[in-house]
C-alpha cells in the first residue's frame, strides 16, 4: 500500500484511519467488532472490483467462525480450523481452499541470548520435534511435515538435497545438549490461545521435546499480547 509521507507525519491513527490506493475504500473500524470497506469507483482496472464492500468480523473462537460459514452468517472464513476441515471439504455449499506453499509453523528463537545463541541447543530442539506426529495430532494430517529446506518447492532455488535431513532424534537432541552443556533445560515458549492452527501444533510438540530431556513451559497468551511478545 502506498501512503503520504506527510499523511503519516501529521500524526494520524492509523489504527483508525487508512489511506491506500486499492480497489476498496475505508469506512470505519469499530475495534473487536468489525472493519468496514466500501467499493472504489475509479479504482484503475475496469469493471474491479466485483464487490459492492466488504465487513471484516473478528471471530476467535474456531466453532463461532465455523457455524457462521455455515449457516451463511459470513461468506468465507480464514484460519480454517483442522478439526473442521473435512466437514468443510463434504460440504457441497462450501468450497475450501488451500495455500499448499506458504503456510507453516515453525520454532522461533532468541538466538542473541543463552542458551539460543548456541547452535547446538537449536539444532537439539529440531530434532526433538516429531513433525509427523505433530502433523497427525495438531492439524488431523493435513499439510506435510517440514524435514529440510524452509522455503517450499514451488520456489526456483528449492534446496532438494535437504530433503528428509531433519528427522525425529531425541537421543541425539539429548546427545547435543549434553555437550552443549544444557541437560535438563528449561524452555519457555510462548503461543496464541486465539487461533488453534497455531496453539494446537504448539501443545502437540511438548512430547517430543519432553522425550529429549527438554522442560518445556508453555504458555498461551491472547493474540495481541502475542504479537507483542514476539515481535
């Protein structure tokens, strides 16, 4: 999106205004309850868009998300939960679409302080990770494990030869950390309680860690606090 220098140096909201050169014009935000856009006239591509507007409902509870598709309260949904994913799928009212490529989870660490700025402790968590068994509980086996190159194959410089690399081992992981000088660490990790695509693969790694000698410490924070604690 494109915005005025001098729009932003005037010290607006941007929380609750917005300027952009998109094909949607911005009506109001109404924080925790909805974001309303109505249609651009002139926006520059003929006869676009096809919508008359649009109204972004917040919803974080997965099954309020899903009956609301359902009984055509809202028209699409976004962070599909995989509890739901299959009866979304036979449903012959509802399409589901899938991003095969960019969506994925992943451990993310503080790798400027101990014990993360040690190679050797972030590879022991890799390897304590049962990705295929994360897989099959957290998201019902739908998705693939990630055991190689981060970027996925749909990417020109897609590293096939690290394919299959980063398998289950947590004697190793233990082995690591052990000469790392890390036995029994103490993790803590942070997750969103507000969508379950992410909290649900976060609760099914802590066995696999566990396995490895590792003391995870979850904790589930709302999706703002989240945001803030990662970022």
């Amino acid at each position: 999106t494109i915005v005025s220098k001098k729009w932003i140096e005037s010290g607006v909201d941007t929380k609750t205004k917005v300027m952009g050169t998109g094909p949607f014009k911005f009506v109001e935000r109404i924080p925790g309850v909805s974001t309303t856009f109505t249609r651009f006239d002139n926006y520059f591509e003929p006869e676009l868009p096809y919508l008359n507007g649009i109204v972004f409902q917040p919803m974080a509870d997965d099954y309020a998300r899903v009956t609301a598709l359902r009984t055509a309260t809202v028209d699409m949904i976004d962070y599909v939960p995989a509890t739901h994913v299959d009866v979304i799928t036979a449903n012959p009212r509802l399409r589901f679409a899938s991003d095969n490529n960019f969506g994925f989870g992943f451990v993310g660490f503080v790798t400027s302080k101990p014990p993360f700025d040690d190679v050797r402790v972030r590879r022991a968590v890799a390897l304590a990770l049962n990705r295929p068994s994360v897989l099959d509980t957290a998201l019902l086996g739908h998705g693939r494990p990630m055991d190689g190159a981060l970027m996925p194959k749909a990417f020109g410089a897609y590293a096939s030869e690290l394919d299959g690399t980063m398998t289950y081992d947590p004697d190793q992981a233990k082995f690591l950390l052990k000469k790392a000088g890390q036995e029994g660490l103490t993790m803590p990790v942070v997750t969103t309680s507000t969508y379950s695509v992410i909290s649900r693969p976060a609760q099914a790694m802590l066995a696999g860690l566990r396995k490895a000698g590792i003391d995870v410490r979850l904790t589930q924070q709302e999706w703002l606090t989240f945001r803030s604690s990662v970022e």
